[in-house]
C-alpha cells in the first residue's frame, strides 16, 4: 500500500505550447496543485529523475524531443501508481499498449478543464483508494 503524498498534489505538465501551458498550470494552481511545466521530452526526462516525484503527469502525446509515451513508460517506472492524462487533439486514436496495465485517460484538445478536474479528483487512484477505505 502506497503512503498518500503530503502537501498538494504535485502535477508534472509537459506541453509545448507556451501559452496554454501557462494557463492551465495557472488554473490548476488555483485549484491547489503544484505545478511544474516542461516543454520538452528531454526535460521531462530529466524531471522525473529527480525527487520529488510527481503524483500527476499530464503530457501531450506528441512533444517536441520525444512523445508521451516515453514519457509515461519512464515516469511509471518510477511510480507503478502515477496517474497520467494524455492530451490531443486526436483522441479516437488508439493508444499504443506501452502505458501498461493502468491506462491514461485521454482528454481532447481544446481541453475541457471541469472534466479534466473530474479525472484529477473523481477519477484519481487516490480518490479511488480513499473511497475503497471509506467503504471497507
């Protein structure tokens, strides 16, 4: 069993897009998440080799310098239970099988924030096991 995080939950977003990138991390900040916004595969990378770990990885699947499921298998790597929301504007595409037995949720580009709210708060392994403990 898993120890719940202290503090906010911390949300690794990695998206090429300056501006959106900007804002939604604004409004997730505003929703009390900690933010870390990087614009690239390599940062990624690099991010997620360092402590702490994120408990929360929103990534486009297409980022410059690699993609997302690269991305997703390497952060998984290091967390079995990290929760990953996969943007595009291509959401009918099929996923490759790489994000292994938990798959992301894929959200459609132009975002849909109440929605992707619902995933991070309704939806989240953490929301899931704490409703499974309120019950048992």
């Amino acid at each position: 069993m898993s120890v719940p995080p202290l503090g906010p939950p911390r949300v690794l977003l990695v998206d090429g897009d300056f501006r959106s990138s900007q804002r939604l991390a604004s409004l997730l900040e505003e929703d009390g998440f900690c933010v870390e916004v990087v614009r690239d595969g390599h940062s990624a990378v690099r991010r997620l080799s360092t402590q702490p770990l994120p408990n929360i990885l929103i990534t486009e699947l297409h980022v410059p310098l690699t993609d997302g499921v690269t991305i997703a298998r390497l952060a998984r790597a290091h967390n079995p239970d990290l929760q990953i929301v996969v943007l595009t504007r291509h959401p009918n595409q099929p996923l490759p099988p790489a994000f292994g037995s938990m798959p992301p949720v894929v959200l459609s580009k132009p975002l849909d924030y109440a929605r992707l709210m619902e995933v991070l708060l309704v939806e989240s392994p953490a929301a899931r096991s704490a409703r499974t403990a309120s019950h048992g």
